[in-house]
C-alpha cells in the first residue's frame, strides 16, 4: 500500500458536492462517490476497489423523499442569507473584543499543567470546535440554542437561553459525567501502567543484580 493513493468512498446527497469533492481532491485520493450508500460503493467496485479506507458522510440528507431543484435553490438561498448574518454577527463580537482565540489561550495554560478540559460554548464555529479538538480539548459541548417558539414565547433573549439550558440540562450533565469517567479510566490505565513498568524495571534490575553477585561470589577470594 505504500505510496498507493487511499481509497474513500464519499456519499453526498447533492451531485454538486460530489463533483466538487471529486475535482478537488482526486490528485489526493482513489474516490468512489454516490447520492445512496450503494451507489458509492458500486462507483468503487466499477473502479476495481472492494473496500475503501475510510467512509466519508455528508451529514443532512433528505428524509424519505427526493429533493428538488426547487428545494435545493431554497436551502441554498436561505444558507446564504444565514452565512451573511453569521458574518455581521462574527463583526460584532470582534468589535467587543469577543473571541475564540481567548478561550484557546486559557487551554493553553491548562495543557501545560496537562489538565483535562472541554469546551461548553454555543458561539464556536465547526472550525473552531475541531481545531479545539485538535489542540487537546477532550469534547466541544454545545450551549443549547433555544428554538424559534422559545424565543416567541420568552420574556427575551436571555430568558429563552435560561429556558433551553434547563431543559437540555440532563444531557449536558451526562456527557460531562461520562468525560470525567473517560478522563479518570485513561489515567488510572496510563500511570498505574507507567508505574507498574517503572517498579517492574526497578525490581528487574535488582534481582538482575542480586544474579549476578552470586554467580560471582564463589569467585571472590577474601
């Protein structure tokens, strides 16, 4: 497999974002792709491939029935209405000195102490959270956004934010919860490994020692 190119299979309900996946990453890798499942995979069979290293999945798909022309020129529309207000949002909380960079620079300090730690955060972007991951965040937990009726029906905005963290409060108490045991079942395998090893060495080269000082004693003369 050495400087073969790796084989993925990309599924994708938009042909639009098959060919620009296709295009753009061809040179990278052997692609097969498909709207369904099994379309991507007999593209890959048809290209001599059984298997592929990775699946590669988009993540919204349309539930039970086909989209439209019509439908996809809808959601793009209203996407680029949202990426326009998400962009004058991102202006206004950099106007107030509000960023990512100052969470990134708090878990900096905790890396350097090698102290665990998540983000709970509902401004984060998709690249801000993966690069969060990348850094050595153990989990990006998302503050629960309130729904349109929330918002209708609350005082303000900050009420409607109250409302959706109370009830979402459970989930988000049990992902903490079961990071913190993640977190405590990796350190106790990785130290009481590390120490086991360590006293492993030690008592190894004692009795190493012990050994050898027998095997030579009959031969010191006093």
């Amino acid at each position: 497999m050495f400087g073969k190119k790796p084989i993925v299979c990309f599924i994708d309900n938009e042909l639009a974002e098959i060919q620009r996946f296709s295009k753009n990453l061809e040179n990278d890798f052997m692609i097969g792709a498909g709207t369904t499942l099994d379309d991507a995979l007999n593209d890959l069979h048809l290209k001599g491939f059984k298997k592929p290293d990775l699946f590669i999945l988009d993540m919204y798909f349309s539930l039970g029935t086909t989209i439209t022309d019509e439908g996809l020129n809808e959601i793009h529309e209203a996407r680029k209405v949202f990426l326009q207000a998400n962009s004058e949002y991102r202006e206004i909380l950099a106007r107030h000195g509000e960023s990512h960079i100052g969470g990134f620079k708090l878990a900096k300090k905790l890396r350097e102490t090698h102290d665990p730690y998540i983000f709970l955060t509902r401004k984060a972007m998709l690249e801000e959270a993966l690069e969060a991951l990348n850094d050595g965040a153990l989990k990006v937990i998302k503050k629960p956004d309130p729904n349109k009726t929330t918002i209708e029906n609350a005082k303000n905005l900050l009420d409607a934010y109250d409302n959706a963290f109370e009830e979402h409060a459970p989930k988000i108490a049990e992902e903490i919860k079961n990071t913190i045991k993640e977190t405590k079942w990796w350190r106790r395998k990785v130290f009481v490994g590390i120490g086991g090893a360590i006293i492993g060495f030690f008592i190894g080269g004692i009795t190493q020692m012990v050994f050898s000082l027998i095997q030579i004693t009959p031969l010191i003369k006093f």
